[in-house]
C-alpha cells in the first residue's frame, strides 16, 4: 500500500531477530510461483507494493505496533556501546531483535535506578569506574580488581560448587556498588539469546555501574564473565562481549579475568601433556572442577600460554560448549515434573541482591512507588511485594 518506507519493513524484520526466510514462513507468504522469502526481499525492496493484510501480519510476527510501519524512517536503534563481538552475520542478524530489546530494557532500568539512588542521596560517584588505562599489564589490572572487591582465591575455592563460588564473588562486585543481574533472555524462552551471540553487557556509570551476564551460559563459567565485565567497568567501557576474542579490548579483559581466577603459578604446576584432545579434555576438566572455574577458562590459559596452539583451543571450546549443552539437556530431562524453586525465589537470584534490596529498602522508605519498582524489577506492580519480601 502506498506511503510505507521499504527501509521500515527491513529495519522492523531484523530487529525482530528473524532471518527472511523464517520471516517469510511466519508470514506465510509465497508461492510455487515466487517463494516466501523472494517476496519479502521484494517488498522489503519496494518492488512489490504490500497490502494491509500483510502489514497486519507483520505486526504480530515481529511484534510491533501497527502504526510503526507507517513512519517515514527507521527509528534510531537503541545504543549498545561499543560492541566487542564477533559473530557471523546469520548469527548477527538472529540476535539482533531481542539483544536490542534487552539493551534498551537495562538502560531503563540503570536510569531508574540512578534516579532512586540520587533521591535518597546515595548516588556517590564510585572511583573505580574508568580508573584504569589499557597500557597497564593484564597481571596489575588484575591485582587492583582483587584489591577493589577484596577477592580471596582460597575462599573461591573453598565452595563446593561454582554456584556458590559465583554468588560469592556477586556479592563482593555488589559490595562495591555495583549491580549484577542474571539475564538470558526477555522472560520467557522464546527470546532465548544465545551464548555465541551474547556472553556479558557492561554498563560503565560512575553512579550505578550494571553488569548483565547471560544466564543460558555455564554456571562454571558466570564467574569468568562477570570479572570480564568488571574489568570493562574499570577501563570505563559500556559495551557488549561474546564468546569470542579477537578484539583487543576483548582478549585484554580475558586475560585480567582469567588471571585473578586461575594465577599462573597454579597453571604451571600440572603435567599438560596428552596423547590426545580427548586426554588433554578430561584433564582439563578434571583440573578445572576442583578449582570452580570453567574447562574453557583453563584451555583459554592454555592457549595464551603457549601450551596448546590455536586450533587446538578452538577444537576444545567446541567440544566443552557441547558437553555443555548436552548436561544441560540431560538435567532438564532428569528433573521431568518435578517443581524447583519457586518463581520468585529465581527471579530474586537473577536479580541480585543489590537490587532487590535497594527497591526494598526505598520502599520502605516511601522513596520508590510498587510502579517504578515493578519497573526496575522487571515484574508487574502487584507483584513486586512477593518478590521483595515484607517491607
């Protein structure tokens, strides 16, 4: 139909995270004569004129009001900061719609909570945040964060389960004024977000620091992220990170993060050599249970050692990313229907205590209504007094 902007159908498909193809299917759109995903490139093109039925269609496919397809332009994406990923363009694209909703959903949140925090006059700048210069070594990055959040190494590994050992470092990054918040998706699982595409966020305010760490990702591996965000709070870089390490700032933050978790010393005192991948894999995983780190932290150590070569590293990334998914697969089995914990008693851990404390405590106060606070909590008003507990 006349007066809409091709650019719009394009923008409002890829930020719904939908390649054409399966765009098309959702639609159902095409033919024997043209296929579904030849039409779409046609409208999206503005050599096809769409009709409002298909516009309608759209609306619920990727989940935008109607009215937005009539906008003249695309509108500005919401920013991210810099983004240290490396992701192949299909992979991009498929993320895209939910990782930009999920950004935007942080920024408001961060924003409300620097508000709250201004209101009872507890916004005190926290010196930490863009302290540090990139040309210091990643060994004396790593000292000061251990030095900034009191980081014991013993006591890490003291826990029985890197759960544990993760909620401990959460609650020393918190302790500090930070906000660590648990985040995979855009609450429910239809807008899964993957590990590959998104591992960590960090947003680096010198009032109300957030860091996101993706919940779809390892337990073993949460503690790792969450030091590498921390370090981008230290260089005071807002910005996306994945699984991959290519970019400078990227392998910089790797290698603080991987410092303080695993010190050289300790890597040293093992026999690496194996006969095989499959040798040097339970070697490593053996070595990195006992230590509440991830396998893929210690092949990483690995690799930047110089003990294993590239290709290496990466044949063994893959095959713990699998094992990965194939114990997740096998728990979720296990469990059957059984009830776990209760939806806010989870909610609550993803959160982190940080927030929820602070939303109970200017509650309390009267500093903070049950509105702004289901908004910081991600949850419905009427909901927010479970999930704080009695004020």
């Amino acid at each position: 139909m006349p007066g809409i902007n091709p650019e719009v159908l394009l923008w409002a498909r890829e930020t719904a995270g939908l390649s054409r193809e399966k765009a098309a299917k959702a639609l159902s759109i095409g033919g024997s004569k043209i296929p579904g995903d030849e039409m779409l490139r046609l409208y999206e093109e503005g050599k096809k004129e769409i009709s409002r039925p298909i516009l309608v269609k759209m609306a619920n496919v990727y989940r935008r009001p109607l009215l937005i397809f009539y906008l003249p332009s695309p509108p500005a994406r919401a920013a991210r900061g810099e983004d240290f990923r490396t992701l192949p363009e299909e992979l991009r694209i498929e993320s895209n719609g939910s990782l930009d909703a999920l950004v935007r959903d942080i920024y408001v949140r961060q924003d409300l909570v620097k508000n709250v925090l201004q209101d009872v006059e507890e916004a005190f700048p926290r010196e930490y945040v863009g302290s540090v210069q990139i040309d210091r070594t990643p060994q004396e990055v790593s000292e000061r964060l251990g030095a900034i959040i009191g980081f014991d190494i013993n006591e890490f590994r003291r826990f029985g389960k890197s759960e544990e050992a993760f909620s401990y470092l959460r609650r020393l990054v918190e302790s500090v004024g930070a906000f660590v918040l648990l985040m995979g998706n855009l609450g429910s699982h239809h807008t899964d977000i993957p590990v590959e595409a998104f591992r960590g966020f960090a947003l680096s305010d010198k009032i109300a620091p957030f860091i996101v760490i993706n919940d779809l990702d390892a337990p073993s591996a949460r503690s790792f992220t969450l030091l590498h965000e921390f370090a981008h709070i230290l260089i005071g870089v807002t910005g996306l990170s994945g699984s991959r390490s290519e970019q400078k700032i990227e392998r910089y933050c790797n290698d603080i993060a991987s410092l303080m978790l695993l010190p050289a010393g300790d890597l040293s005192k093992q026999n690496w050599y194996a006969e095989n991948l499959e040798s040097l894999a339970q070697k490593i995983s053996g070595f990195a249970r006992g230590l509440n780190i991830s396998n893929s932290l210690v092949a990483y150590r690995l690799y930047s050692t110089g003990i294993i070569q590239l290709d290496t590293w990466n044949e063994l990334s893959t095959k713990f990313r699998e094992l990965w998914i194939a114990q997740k697969a096998a728990t979720k089995e296990s469990r059957g229907s059984s009830s776990g914990p209760s939806y806010y008693v989870v909610r609550r851990h993803k959160l982190g205590g940080a927030i929820v404390g602070l939303v109970q405590r200017t509650m309390r106060e009267g500093a903070l209504t049950a509105t702004k606070a289901g908004r910081v909590l991600g949850v419905k008003p009427a909901n927010v007094y479970n999930l704080v507990g009695t004020l």
